[in-house]
C-alpha cells in the first residue's frame, strides 16, 4: 500500500492504495515511519518525494482507523508527523488529484509541491467531528493567510490549488508533459546540490518552526478527546455507510 524506492540521493515514497483513494493506515504510516528515519540517517539521500498512484494524491486518513480513537502518544500517525516535521532532508510532492486531510497537510510540511492544476485541497476535519492536525491549526494561516485558513479549517471549505498557487505550489502545471518536465527539473536541481549545504541551508529556515512539536501534542489531545464523544462516532459510522452503499452501486 505504500511503495518505496531507493536511489542514490532519493527515497520516493508513493500512496499505492488507489481503490481507497490512498486513504491511509496504520500499517501505512508505519512504512512512511521507516523510510523517513532511513533517509534521515543516510549518508547519500538528499531528499524524499511523495508521490501517488490513482485519481487521488491522498484521502486522508482511513475512516475506519476512527472507529477505535486510540490516538495516544504512540498510534502510527502521532509517530509519523513527529518524523515528518523534524526530516533533514528535502521533501517534496508531486500531486496531480485531490489531497484531503493529512493528504492536504502533509504538504505544508513539503519543501517543494509541483501540481496538476486541476488539484483541489480540503480538511474536512469539523464536519467529520474532529480537528485539525499535523500542526495545520498554526501553520495554514502562516501558509494560506486568514481567509483561506479559515474557510478550510472551519467551514472545511475545497480550495483549489491555483487559488493558492503562490503561497504553497513551487509549480502548478497545465499537462503532463509540464508535470513531468517539471519533477525532472526539480530532481535534477537537487542532484546537483552538495548534501552538506542542503542541509544546513534547510535547518537555518525551520528555526521558526521549533514549536511545532508542541503544537502537534495540543492538537492530538484535542482530536483524541474529541473521537472518544458519541457525536464524533456516530458522524464516522454514518460516513462509512454512505462510502459503502456508494461502492456498491
């Protein structure tokens, strides 16, 4: 469900669960997990790529996994993001469907995005009963700006990518041959920088983001507390019946 691949400077990361819409889990984050840490203690890995199979880059996290509203210090996903915010290296997306959930917040952690324009972004956490994750309750508005942050977060409006093309997408393209062209310019660029500066250099500019970890902690105490009420189990079980009775239609 997630494939992995190794070159010499890079570690890609690809959401390979397409009849799910690359909705994630445990097993999934896991894997993620892993390979960040790899990348982290390699000698030669410059950056990791997060890529995708199917329509959509990511529906978020697997409803199902809701159900048991285990969300301690240890579940899969704390343990994931905790990687993810502190990764060496360069991260970047390349995203041609819908990113939903984690699948949008993931990427403000991205160094780099490139993107099919037809993109779309949404955090439907409010509707499903939940909150914000991924440190997005601060980082959006830094990202996005007021307006967009809150139509996403609070009203968990689809925003589309070129709407907020200059605040997260290092390019937004037309077609494939753009896309493609694109992700090579960018691997390319990256192969060509000396590992000891690239490092140094993405240090240097995540000095603000030292809290980061703490904004994550509140977050998961607040979305634990919140999948434990009946209101929020009640809305994930509706939910699920309807993706069911949609899938077999």
């Amino acid at each position: 469900m997630i494939k992995l691949e190794w070159s010499e400077e890079f570690c890609t990361i690809t959401f390979d669960r397409p009849h799910k819409r690359n909705a994630l889990t445990s097993d999934m984050y896991r894997t993620m997990t892993k390979a960040l840490q790899d990348a982290a203690a390699s000698l030669t890995i410059k950056a990791v790529i997060f890529r995708h199979e199917g329509d959509f880059f990511c529906a978020g996290h697997d409803l199902e996994g809701f159900l048991q509203h285990d969300f301690d210090e240890s579940h899969p996903l704390i343990l994931f993001l905790k990687e993810l915010i502190k990764c060496p290296k360069y991260m970047f997306a390349a995203l041609e469907g819908p990113a939903i959930g984690i699948g949008a917040t993931l990427l403000c952690h991205c160094d780099f995005v490139i993107a099919r324009e037809t993109v779309t972004l949404q955090t439907p956490f409010v509707h499903l009963g939940v909150c914000p994750e991924a440190a997005s309750s601060q980082l959006f508005e830094r990202i996005f700006g007021r307006n967009i942050a809150r139509q996403m977060l609070l009203l968990g409006r689809e925003i589309k990518i070129t709407d907020i093309a200059d605040r997260l997408a290092t390019e937004v393209c037309t077609d494939d041959n753009h896309f493609f062209s694109a992700l090579e310019r960018l691997v390319t660029e990256i192969k060509s920088l000396p590992l000891h500066s690239l490092l140094v250099a993405k240090d240097l500019m995540r000095d603000f983001d030292d809290n980061l970890e703490r904004i994550i902690e509140r977050e998961n105490k607040t979305f634990k507390a919140l999948l434990a009420t009946e209101e929020t189990q009640a809305i994930i079980r509706e939910k699920l019946i309807s993706i069911s009775k949609k899938n077999t239609r």
